[in-house]
C-alpha cells in the first residue's frame, strides 16, 4: 500500500479511484492551465520568464497548502516540446508533486496526449494522475475530507472524430455533441461531489489574440453539458473568466502572451468545496518580471520614456524616423513590436483592396501610391521619369 493512501487504490490497466484520508472539513484545490511551456511570444523566449512565475505559483500553493493541483491541459505549447521546455516541466511537476499532495493533468489541443502520459503509471506512486489518451473512458480521481468523497473527472482535449471512433452509433456533428457523449459514461448522481478538467472552448465565453480562433458554433459546448458538476476547471481560454455559473470557470494563462492582454490581470485560482453546492472561489494575482505593455506617441516623446517590460511601441510621427529601433532600443531592450500609426499607415489598407486596383494602368496606381505616401500629387517631372521607366522595365522604346 502506498503511503496515505487507503484500500480503494487500485491499478488494472488505469486507475481509477485514490481515497486520501484527512482531518480538514473541506476540500481545497489550484486550478491552473495554459502554462504554454516553451512559448515564443514575437521571436523572445519564455522560457526565464515562465520559470519566475512558476516559482511565484508554488509560493502560493506553499501558503495555500491545497489538497490537489489541478493542471487542465496545455502543458506545452507545441506537440513536439523543446529539451529546456521538457526539464522546466519536470522541474515543476516534481515541485508540485511536493508535500504529498495530489496533482491532477489533462492534455490540451497544444499538447501530445501519449507524450505527455509517458510514465504516468509510475507518477501515480508519486500522487500524479495524467489523463492518457481519450479512448471512451474517463479517468477519476477520488479524494475524501470530512464530508466524504470528491471526485474528479479528468476530461482531455477532445474531437468530435475521437469521441465518434468509440461510439460509432451516436450521432456526434459536434464539439458539443462530442462532450456530452464523452461526459455520459460517468453515470448521474445528484448527491455526489464532482469536479471536472477539461480543455474545450464554452460558449459564451470571451477569447484573445494568443488562442487558436473559433470557427462558427461547431467546436462550442454548451454551459449545460456540465450540469452536475460542482466546479468545471477549464483550460483553452487565456483569460480569467467565469462562463455563465461561477462554478464554470477559465482560470487563465499565468503569463501575458499577446498584446491583446494588456490589460488582462493575472492570477492563480484557489477553490474550497465543503457540502455539496456550497463552493468558494478566490483569485491571488500574479506579477510578472517583466509584463507587456503599449505605449504611443511621437519618437521624441517616447525617447524621453523606458520600460524594462515587453513592449508594443506605436509611432505617430507623420515621417518614418531613421533607426528608430535602434535608438528607441536604449530605454526599452524589450522591443517586441514597433509600428506606426499616420496618415499614410492609414491610407496604405485602401489602396491595397483589389477593387481599387482593377482598371487603373501602372501610371495611375503609382500615381495613387505617391499621393498617399506623400500627402501630395506628383508634379510634371516626376510623372515623366515615372512614365520612362515603366517603359524601359516592359523593354519600350521612348517616344
């Protein structure tokens, strides 16, 4: 028998139910997810910044003393995941894991499910629990307090093609379909305590610049689908945010990964569970080493500020600067993007439609260019050596 863990652990060809005795009158877990491990946001690695979070998330969970760590996909943020990101992943399970508490992980649409439940029959004897690839069975964890026991329902990534490879005589058109099918094999019982990880997109909930984009309504599910469960710990969505309940919840990236997060807060999500219904949700913010920011302005202007963070630099300046990079690259060494935003940026998206180029010669299109770039009209001169070269480029004679 394992240490502190009661008869009810058993290991066939999965597990599928660990009791953990406690004194406590409560049941007390971090939701986390979308660590991204491995992440290049603009050409800049993550890699330093996401070990400074996680080292802030384990002082938490050191102060929080939670039951179980839960982890609801999107480990990696590639299938194929780096040597570094690797170890930074092994370093922060193997923390996690720490004092005996449990550690609960689903794969996410960024991850390689059979890569990322390599070894998960032996970090079971170590309390981590990973979901394998879905194969019509869902894999649960059973944690007891003093109201009895909880269950969590370890749900990864799924496709309406892998739910129908199993149940080839449902009806399965969709995302939502998918989930509800999956979802039916773990029985209805109201008087049950059950949390649920799962990585999908819920309808009604709100996206960023940094998540794969959602097509139509096709891969939506449906808040009802998780009647039952007194908490639903989602992945997928880069935001903090309910959906719906307060009980359906997106806990969020723990890093800024695009700058349509600017003004995103970040946070780790810590939930108690007492009686069944009877649920307390709180945030603990996060700080970053180094956020992300946008600042605008005309480069003198901008050239008087800095900022040790990531940054998005917009220019105003009606004329391009020279070497503006560089230069601007002495008070902000985190340049992560640097644009501009004037009357001939403005201008530049109109002249590309293709309805405003059929019908107009290379002279007229020039022509048109010139104006916008320029804010004035070519005068005779240049019309003329503009006519001669074209002519010369398409192999003319001069007149």
């Amino acid at each position: 028998m394992i240490d502190g863990v009661g008869d009810s652990f058993y290991n066939k060809e999965k597990y599928s139910a660990v009791s953990w005795e406690r004194e406590r009158d409560s049941m007390k877990w971090v939701h986390l997810s979308d660590l991204h491990i491995g992440k290049i946001v603009n050409g800049y690695s993550m890699l330093e910044e996401q070990r400074d979070i996680f080292e802030k998330i384990l002082e938490i969970i050191e102060q929080e003393a939670p039951d179980a760590v839960l982890l609801s996909g999107d480990i990696y943020d590639k299938a194929a995941p780096s040597a570094e990101a690797m170890a930074l992943f092994d370093w922060l399970l193997t923390a996690l894991a720490a004092e005996g508490r449990a550690v609960l992980l689903i794969s996410g649409n960024h991850d390689s499910a059979e890569r990322l439940s390599v070894g998960a029959r032996l970090m079971q004897k170590s309390r981590v629990y990973v979901a394998p690839v879905y194969r019509g069975e869902l894999e649960t964890v059973t944690l007891r307090d003093t109201w009895g026991e909880v269950d969590f329902v370890l749900l990864p990534f799924v496709k309406p093609a892998m739910v129908r490879a199993v149940f080839p005589g449902e009806e399965i058109a969709d995302t939502d379909q998918a989930v509800r099918t999956a979802l039916q094999g773990i029985g209805a019982d109201p008087s049950r305590r059950r949390v649920l990880l799962c990585h999908q997109f819920v309808q009604g909930a709100a996206s960023c610049d940094s998540e794969e984009k959602h097509i139509g309504g096709l891969d939506a599910v449906g808040g009802s689908a998780f009647d039952g469960f007194d908490y639903v710990a989602l992945g997928h969505l880069h935001n903090p945010q309910k959906v719906g309940q307060e009980r359906i919840r997106y806990c969020g990236t723990p890093l800024k990964y695009s700058f349509s997060e600017v003004h995103s807060k970040k946070s780790v999500t810590v939930v108690t569970l007492q009686e069944k219904g009877n649920l307390q949700i709180r945030t603990v913010p996060l700080q970053p080493r180094h956020d992300l920011q946008r600042f605008r302005g005309r480069f003198e202007e901008l050239l008087k500020m800095g900022s040790e963070d990531y940054v998005q630099l917009t220019l105003t300046d009606e004329t391009e600067i020279p070497h503006a990079y560089h230069r601007l690259r002495e008070k902000y060494p985190r340049i992560m993007v640097l644009d501009y935003d004037n009357t001939r940026t403005r201008t530049r998206a109109d002249f590309s439609g293709a309805e405003k180029m059929r019908g107009k010669s290379e002279i007229q299109l020039f022509s048109e260019l010139f104006r916008q770039q320029n804010g004035r009209e070519m005068d005779e001169r240049q019309t003329q050596y503009m006519e001669k070269l074209l002519r010369e480029l398409k192999g003319g004679e001069e007149e």
